[in-house]
C-alpha cells in the first residue's frame, strides 16, 4: 500500500456530520474508490477492516479519523486535484454504509498547480 503526498482530502461539513453518524451506528468507518464504471467511481464507506485493501490502494489521508484510500490507477488519473468528501441526498452504492440514510457520498475535485 502507498502513501500519497499532499493534496490528500478533505471533508465538508456534512459529510464529517455523516460520517459521525455512522460511526455511531457501525463503529470505526474506512473509505475507499476504486475509480471503476458507475458506483466504482464513487467514494465508498465502509466499516473499518471490511473491504480488502489491495498493494496499490494509496492511503490520502483521514478524514475525521477515518482512513481514505483510493485505488492506484485512479490516484494516477487524480494525484493532481484536491479532493473533497462531501454528501448529497440521493441514492448511492447499495454496499456503502450511507445508502439506508438516503444520501451519498461524493468526491468534489479541484485541479493543483503541478510542480
């Protein structure tokens, strides 16, 4: 597993509100997007240790304590943008945590200067 180096991620105040909740109700959270098709390209979250992390997946950071990874050949495609979790009503992924609460997470993005 890599570690990135800045930008990472950050959260809106909703989404760190979301991510409280669940925390209360599911204990310690992790997330992660693989940047697959559809909801692959969403971020995901999941209950702490529950999803398998791969060689590739790059550690961005933790957003209110909880761990951000993205996997590697998505990073490559984003290393450059300052992401940002944030949460909207609607229905997202059927596996994320936030699905019963009618809302998704959602990455926003910003492109950085590169070095």
């Amino acid at each position: 597993m890599e570690t990135a180096a800045p930008p990472g991620v950050e959260a809106t105040e909703a989404a760190i509100a979301m991510i409280r909740l669940l925390r209360e109700k599911h204990g310690e959270v992790m997330f992660h997007q693989s940047g697959g098709c559809c909801d692959g390209s969403s971020p995901m979250c999941y209950p702490k240790g529950e999803f398998r992390l791969g060689q590739r997946d790059v550690l961005l950071g933790h957003v209110d304590g909880a761990a951000f990874y993205m996997g590697g050949d998505q990073y490559e495609l984003w290393k450059h943008t300052r992401l940002t979790l944030d949460v909207v009503r609607g229905r997202g992924a059927g596996f994320s945590l936030e699905a019963p609460e009618g809302v998704r997470f959602l990455i926003r993005s910003d492109l950085c200067a590169t070095p």
